[in-house]
C-alpha cells in the first residue's frame, strides 16, 4: 500500500516518533526496548475477521505468524499473538534493541502444517526466537540472519512439531551467542584503535560508542551518547599513583590489570528531558582482574569488589561534578555508605565492565547506584548502592586527631 494512504493523517509519522521517544529514553537510560509493528490487528470483538477462518482452518494455523526486520511486512497480526509477543520481548534476550514486524503467517500448505495445533504463545515464542531477518538497532550497519528455511527443515523432517522447534531453539541460541555481537562490542572498528589514545573510545561499551567527530552525526537520531576516557586525562592522579589502592599497590600482572574510566556524554538535543530521566548513567568502567585476587580459589575476593564499586562511583561524582558544576570548594567527597550484592561469582582473570547511575542528590548527599557485569551485559556479578557525601575537609582533619 502506497507509504501516503498509509500516513493519511500522520499516522506514521507519529508512530515513528513515539518510536524514536523509546529508542531515546531507552538509550540515556540504559535499559533495552524491543519495538514492534504488528500488522493490522485483528482478532478482537471489531475485527474478528477470525471467524472466517475459524470455520476453514484447522487447529490454530492462523496463529503462525512472520516476523522480520524493520516494515518490510503488510498484513494482519492477531492480538493474541501480539500481546503474546509483547511478554516473549520482556524475557528473550534476543529481542533487546531490535525493531521488527510480524503480521499472520501466510502459509504455502507445507509451512502451514507447521503451526497447525501450535498455540499462539508458542508460535510467537519461537518466531521471535528465529527472527527471519532482525535489525539490531544498535548496530545498524550489521544484520544478521537465521533462516527461516532452517526451522523448516527442522520440522519437516520430525512429524513432532514442538521437539523438532525446540531443539532448532537450541541451535539458534547457539547460533545467536556465538555469533551476535553484544551490546558491548564495538560498532565502528575505526575506533577500536583510539583505546590506545586515551582519546574517546571505551572497547567494551554499549554499543553506541561513537567518536567525538563522529558526533556530529546525531542529526540522524541515532547517536545520541558516546563515552570518553576519563584517566588520567581529566584528572591529574599522578599524586595517587604510589599511594591510590588500585592504581598503587593493586595494580599490575595478577592484580588489577585494567581500569578505565570513561564518562558518558549525551549530545541528544531532541529529547532533553528524557536524557534527564534518573537513574542517569554516569560513568563505566572497562576493568580487567587477575589471579591474585581471589578469596576462594579462583573466585575474586568480594573486598576487591566492594573497592572496584567504590572507586568507580568516585569518578561518577567526578563526572558528575563536571557536568552539574558542583561547587565542592573546600569540600571533599567521601563515602558514607556502600551496600554490595553479590549475584554470580567473579571469576579470577576476567573482564567486565563496571556501570555508575545517579540516582539522587540531597544536599550534600549524593546516591549512587552500580552494576558489575559480563562484557556482554548476560551476567551480573555484583551490584551495588552508595551514598556520598560533600564533608568539609577542615572537618575531615580535626577527626583525624
Ligand atoms: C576522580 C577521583 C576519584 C577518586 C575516587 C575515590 C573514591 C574513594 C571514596 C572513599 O572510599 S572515601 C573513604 C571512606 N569513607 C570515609 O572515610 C568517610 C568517613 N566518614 C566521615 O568522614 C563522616 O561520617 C561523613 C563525612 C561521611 C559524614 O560526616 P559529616 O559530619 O560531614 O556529616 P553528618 O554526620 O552530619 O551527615 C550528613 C548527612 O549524611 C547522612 N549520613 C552520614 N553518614 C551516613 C551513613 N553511613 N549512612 C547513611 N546516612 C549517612 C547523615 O544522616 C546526614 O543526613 P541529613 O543531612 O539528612 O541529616
């Protein structure tokens, strides 16, 4: 149908910017989205064009559906089968930052025997598990593709549908986890060489790590946030080096290998009070551990961790203070408080990645929240809560005597 019949009354165009209002805030907050453009939704008390295919289908072949990337589809979508879709993106993985279409299957015989007595919820389970073709937003110059022909063989050849579909499932998470670059990975391989710069670039960042000049690019609604490298270039810790527990006496082969800094900077004009949503994401830290570091054996000792939260939201006030222009003169920041939940356990000798949010400023007392996770985002170790406070460092002294 012609793009202007379908936009009579800007109706697309409005969709699109709710769209683009999700894909923002989802971006500046550090959450995923997952959007969907059902076809024309049917099914319901005013649309139940079902009910001629109720008398003419057996089982629920009608509740097969088509999924692909971006709008390329045009058809009817069942409600059933996109309310049921909606709950699949809130537990899949691998519908985080994607935007698809799905509407009715429209089935050749063989295909339709395929759905055949399958409810909706597992034809929308495994559709969105087998994306035909799924855009991943983030990445946008990648696709990736699992054919659909594969799932088709797959339950060709077994006359017991729901085994031949899980055990595809199998393959295509394999396939999806060893093949589709995380949110942590770098999109612009132009960029990965800037590490070595101190420059712009974190290597195991969202994805949407894009350098400065590149930034000018946000026109496009796309990019909208980079990271920059904040040690040593900011601040100058040379006074630490000796004496600072990370980057003094913890540092080195088997020890701290790695902790970079760098802070977020959102150039999102568009949506300016979205990009002001709490929690805020501040800081991430890349950070890399050793092997002699542990409690048990092999499993990084908890205080290293609790000490890797602590000074990474020490960096997040400092970025903070640069973007809020905290007036600390005569001040000095410390921490009050530091709650650390361990969730998986650290592994000695590996990479992650540390994310500091702002949650909220008091006075002056400041809260922050931390995550410790998997490069790729799938595992979080350890999370963590603080507050700050702004003391006066004339004070700080006369308690040291
Ligand atoms: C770019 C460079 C990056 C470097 C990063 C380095 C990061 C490293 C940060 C650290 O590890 S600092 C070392 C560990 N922390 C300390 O040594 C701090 C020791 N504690 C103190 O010196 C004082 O207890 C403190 C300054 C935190 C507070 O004393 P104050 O006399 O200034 O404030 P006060 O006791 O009146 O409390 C102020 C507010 O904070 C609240 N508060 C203080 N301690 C709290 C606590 N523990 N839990 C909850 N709330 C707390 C307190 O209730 C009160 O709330 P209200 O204003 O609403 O009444």
């Amino acid at each position: 149908m012609p793009f202007l019949i379908l936009n009579l009354f800007g109706v697309l165009d409005a969709k699109r910017s709710g769209e683009d209002a999700v894909k923002s805030y989802a971006m500046n907050s550090g959450c995923s989205y997952s959007i969907i453009r059902p076809g024309r939704l049917v099914g319901g008390p005013y649309t139940n064009l079902d009910l001629a295919t109720l008398f003419q289908v057996e089982g629920g072949a009608s509740n097969g559906v088509t999924v692909q990337s971006g709008d390329a589809l045009l058809g009817d979508c069942k409600r059933d089968v996109c309310a049921e879709a909606v709950l699949q993106c809130l537990e899949n993985r691998e519908c985080e930052d994607v935007v698809f279409s799905m509407h009715r299957f429209r089935a050749s015989s063989a295909t339709a025997s395929m759905t055949a007595g399958v409810s909706a919820a597992a034809a929308a389970a495994i559709f969105l598990s087998y994306p035909a073709r799924m855009e991943r937003d983030h990445h946008h110059d990648v696709q990736y593709s699992i054919s659909r022909e594969t799932i088709q063989q797959h339950t060709t050849s077994n006359n017991n549908i729901m085994t031949a579909w899980s055990s595809s499932l199998l393959d295509s998470n394999y396939w999806l986890r060893s093949n589709i670059p995380t949110k942590c990975e770098a999109v612009n391989n132009k960029k990965m060489d800037t590490v070595n710069n101190n420059k712009t670039f974190a290597s195991n960042t969202p994805a949407t790590v894009y350098g400065e000049e590149e930034e000018s690019n946000s026109a496009n609604g796309r990019i909208n946030y980079y990271y920059k490298r904040m040690n040593p270039n900011d601040v100058d810790r040379t006074s630490l080096m000796e004496s600072h527990a990370i980057f003094g006496p913890l540092w080195g082969e088997g020890l701290i290998e790695r902790y970079h800094v760098y802070k977020r900077i959102n150039t999102n004009n568009e949506h300016p009070q979205i990009v002001l949503q709490s929690p805020r994401e501040l800081t991430v830290v890349d950070l890399k551990v050793g092997k002699k570091l542990n409690g048990h054996d092999g499993i990084i000792h908890g205080g290293i961790i609790s000490l890797l939260f602590d000074e990474a939201m020490g960096w997040a006030y400092e970025c903070l203070q640069q973007q809020d222009q905290i007036d600390s003169s005569g001040m000095i920041i410390v921490t009050a408080n530091l709650t650390v939940n361990f969730r998986a356990p650290f592994l000695a000798g590996s990479e992650a990645v540390i994310r500091v949010y702002h949650n909220e400023t008091k006075g002056r007392k400041i809260y922050f929240s931390a995550r410790l996770e998997s490069k790729d985002g799938r595992v979080v170790f350890a999370e963590a809560s603080s507050l700050f406070v702004l003391a006066r460092k004339d004070k700080l002294r006369m308690k040291e005597r």
